[in-house]
C-alpha cells in the first residue's frame, strides 16, 4: 500500500485530502505544519507528499527543499496546494522538487488524479532506472 504524507494547516482540507486518499487505498499519514511533516518524512518516508504552501512554523516551498536536500527523501514526488494569488517560480519549484502545483480550491478528484499520475509515473521510471544498474 502507498503511503501518502498530506501537509496543511487548515484541518478541513487535511480533512478532505485524508478520506479521498484512504478511500481510493492509500495509506495516509498527516501533518498540521510544516516542521511536523519534515519530522513525518523523515521517520516515515512517503510515497509522495502534499502539502500546503503557507503553513506555520516551515512553509510548503520550505519543506520540500529540505526534504529535496535529504538523501533518504529527496526523490519523493510532491503536489503543493495553494491558493490562487501565490505564484511559485520554476526554479524554486526545481530546487525543492515539486511536480505539481494545485490552486485551491480544488475538487478531491483533480487532487486523486494526479497522485495516481504521480505514482504512475514513478512505477514507470522504477523499472528503467534498476536496469541501468
């Protein structure tokens, strides 16, 4: 089972995120903020990762990079979610290695489709990069 770490700071989206997540099969584990889910990652690493741009104490754009910068997590695909207003550049998307941006609001099925287009493709490459070995 996939587990999945969603970051955010606004309990319903966590909320909503969480059960769509668990009801397709995902194994969920969640975070409140930005250092809780740095702490998460690390101890667990996920599968993939959402998380919120603006949350307290480390922001989205910040835990990506740290988690980017990190051995154990640096290859671990990341949705951020944020709302609309907040531009991110594509170097700092780059740098912290987020594959895709989603503006809120945003329906739990265009968030389920592209985690199952993020895992997808991070099966597909699996194969490819053992047989380089």
């Amino acid at each position: 089972m996939k587990r999945i770490l969603v970051a955010d700071d606004e309990t319903h989206i966590l909320n909503v995120v969480s059960i769509k997540l668990s009801n397709a099969g995902y194994q969920v584990d969640t975070a409140e903020d930005g250092a809780e889910a740095y702490r998460a990652a690390l101890a667990h690493p996920p599968d993939l990762l959402i998380t919120d741009y603006q949350m307290p104490n480390l922001s989205g754009v910040e835990l990506c990079a740290k988690l980017a910068a990190d051995e154990p997590t640096r290859f671990i695909p990341t949705i951020l979610l944020t709302a609309r207003g907040y531009s991110i550049s594509p170097q700092d998307k780059t740098t912290a290695g987020i594959k895709r941006v989603i503006d809120k609001p945003f329906s739990p099925r265009e968030v389920l489709a592209c985690v199952e287009e993020l895992l997808a493709g991070v099966e597909a490459e699996r194969p490819m990069a053992e047989s380089c070995i």
